[in-house]
C-alpha cells in the first residue's frame, strides 16, 4: 500500500517494454580476464573433487578385500 502523502508522478512513455533489459556495454581489462580465467579454473578443480568425494561416498565398500578384489563390488 502507499502512504497517502506520498505523490507519485507518471512516468512518460517511452514505447519501451522494459529498458533496464537493454545490453550494456562490458569493459574487462586485462587483470579482470585473468581473475576470470583462475576463478573458472579453481571452480573446475572444486567441481572435479567433489565428483571424486561422491564417487567415494556413494561407490561400494571395499574392507577386507585387497586392492585386486575391488572390481568385485561389496564385501558382503
């Protein structure tokens, strides 16, 4: 709801649907493509080590058998 001391003036119109749609103009320079490259390389490690912590926690448990057994699957 609005105050009622609160005026509000219409906007004029402009024919535009949404203008805070339009495409800005991007300036990166040098050490900001660099920060790019190492964040995507750094979220790329992140990602691979939690797709091996996963494989960890969700694959079969392997106690008691030596390493040539673990293609076999489960202990019991």
């Amino acid at each position: 709801m609005t105050h009622p001391r609160e005026d509000f003036e219409p906007e004029e119109q402009s024919g535009e649907l949404v203008h805070w749609m339009e495409p800005g103009s991007l300036s990166v320079g040098a050490a900001g493509v660099a920060a790019l490259t190492v964040a995507a390389f750094a979220l790329g490690i992140a990602a691979a080590l939690g797709v091996l912590a996963a494989g960890q926690w969700i694959g079969p448990r392997r106690d008691g058998l030596p390493p040539w057994k673990w293609i076999r699957g489960s202990v019991h």
